[in-house]
C-alpha cells in the first residue's frame, strides 16, 4: 500500500508576506508619532532647564552686584574730534552672566575693554557655542555670519522702541529688583526666539512699508533684507549669544503675541533701533518664558494680549488675567 507523504511548506506565501509588511507599516505609522513627541517632550524639558539656569545665572549676578547686568552697553564717542559717534562694546547680558553659570573658561577670555567689542581677542569668541543659550528643538539651526546663535532673548516691553527702559535688561540698564513694582512673579525677563526665523526686513525711512509690515500686510520677503545694505545686510534673529548690536540679536517684544502669525513671514525693523520682533519658539502651543523671580513658565501662544503686555513690563500697574 503505498502512502503518500505530505509535503512540508517551508515558507511564506505571496499573501502572508503582503499581510506581514502591511502590520509592520502599519505599527509603525502608529509609533513613529509617539517617539517624535516623546523626543519633543524631552527636548522641551531641556529648553525649560536652559532657562532655569540662565535664571540662577542673572540671580546670581544680581546678588553680586545688586543689579540686573545691562542688555548691551552704548557709549557716544567724539574721537578724533568731529567724528562723533554711538559705539558699543556690543557684549550682551548673556556674556556677563557666564561665570555664574560655571562658564568661566569662556568668560575668562573676555576682554571687556575692547571698542568695539567684537576686536582683538573676542574675535575668536563669537563663534564658541554655548549649550545653555540653545534651545534643542532649534539645534540644527545654523551659525550665522560666523557667529553661535542664541535662543534666549530679553524682553523690552510693549514698545518698538530699541531704547524702552520698561523691562530690567535694556540698553545701558542697571535696574534693582526693587524697580519690579509690578511684582517679579508677574514680570517676564527672558523668552525664545527662532535662529533666523522669521526673516528680518529693515524699512529705514520707509515708514509706510515698516507700518504694514506691523499690520501684516507687507509683501513677502525671501531673506534676511537690509534697504541699505542689500540680501543678507541684516543679521537674523538670535544670530548671536555675544554680541549684542542689533535689537533683533537680544530682544523680543510684548506688542505681538507669542508665536504671532502677521509676521510670520518678516518681521519689521526701522534704522538700527525700532523693530517689532515677537517672542517665538519650536514648541506646540506656545513659549517658555523666566520670569524676574525665576520661575519659569509656559505661556500659551493665545494669550490675552492685554495680559501679555502686562508681563512685558516692570512697572506698568496692569492688571493681569490668567496666563
């Protein structure tokens, strides 16, 4: 009696290995989400520690010297004589606050000296990158002009004024935690910005494009633009931790929301001081912010401007809604 034998299957067919890839594809699109938002989260964990560091670094400074250090330093000089003019040492705040942020091995080759500031041996420090001034969701951006970026920026309140002395860290400011009349849980000091995001236009004597840039209604640009200097003329925004010339380099303003869409494209600038430059970040939803007493806070990107404002300011007596 002959018995017939069953031949073993040895693989997969044509349809299992379609179904297999297909399960495979399909886990995952379902965990590829889940890994970026847990890489986001961690990365917006770091960016809140950066600024909770930067926080102990200006408390500690002020300990020392009982004031906040200035934003940037400005002096007018007249020599030779009849060639007077403003210049600066250009070092921001975020220099001096280096060795109390355990950065002295940077901060020890400052030359504080030096007209300008970027001269002689502080040349070779525009380009050392600082990890504490980056926020990680913004790593990839890249140097501009040869100089480490910065994502941390001070605020100067609601105006667009370059000169506003409404916030602690301004131009030539020494400000005393006292001046903080509006209360330091209720006054923000630092905020983020986008590396070169969005693009800077300057408008100079241009007053009706600097007021629709404002509006949001000025056409699009596609570069960093001066009307003086040509493409590439004015450095973009956060383009340095060490310098601290233009306003678009240091600061952020209150007159827009966080994240705000009109400028998404540009944002104004007019000579070298009025500019509207909103706070910004890679974040969903919104931006962390420090506040004078160094608390650090996330601030929604739909925030009662009115509330917003108030926060911009030291001594503005608003009356603030939940934020």
């Amino acid at each position: 009696m002959n018995v017939l034998c069953a031949r073993r299957r040895t693989g997969f067919t044509l349809i299992e290995l379609l179904v297999v890839i297909a399960i495979i594809a399909v886990l995952i699109a379902l965990l590829l989400p889940a890994v970026q938002q847990a890489r986001e989260a961690a990365r917006r964990s770091q960016c809140k520690n950066n600024l909770k560091q930067i926080g102990l670094g200006l408390h500690n400074y002020l300990e020392q010297g009982q004031r906040f250090p200035p934003g940037s330093l400005r002096d007018y000089i007249n020599f030779p004589a009849g060639t007077g003019s403003w210049n600066t040492s250009m070092l921001s705040w975020q220099a001096r606050i280096l060795p109390f942020m355990d950065k002295s091995s940077i901060s020890n080759k400052i030359d504080w000296k030096i007209y300008p500031g970027t001269g002689g041996a502080n040349a070779n420090l525009l380009s050392v990158n600082v990890p504490l001034y980056r926020c990680p969701s913004d790593s990839l951006a890249p140097a501009l002009a040869g100089n480490a970026p910065t994502n941390y920026v001070t605020c100067l309140g609601n105006s667009d004024d370059g000169l506003s002395t409404q916030n602690v860290m301004y131009i030539n400011s020494s400000v005393r935690i006292a001046a903080v009349r509006d209360g330091t849980a209720n006054t923000m000091v630092v905020s983020e910005c986008k590396v070169n995001s969005p693009w800077v236009y300057r408008y100079e004597a241009n007053v009706g494009g600097y007021t629709n840039c404002q509006a949001g209604t000025a056409a699009p640009v596609t570069n960093n633009w001066s009307t003086s200097g040509g493409s590439g003329g004015t450095p973009g925004r956060g383009y340095s931790w060490f310098l601290a010339i233009s306003n678009q380099s240091w600061t952020y303003t209150t007159a827009f929301r966080p994240n705000d869409r009109a400028q998404s494209n540009h944002e104004c600038e007019q000579w070298s001081y009025p500019g509207y430059f909103a706070a910004r970040s890679h974040h969903t939803g919104g931006v962390h912010t420090l506040m004078v007493d160094g608390a650090t806070r996330f601030i929604n990107s739909n925030i009662n401007l009115t509330t917003w404002r108030g926060l911009g300011t030291k001594n503005g007596k608003e009356t603030l809604g939940e934020f």
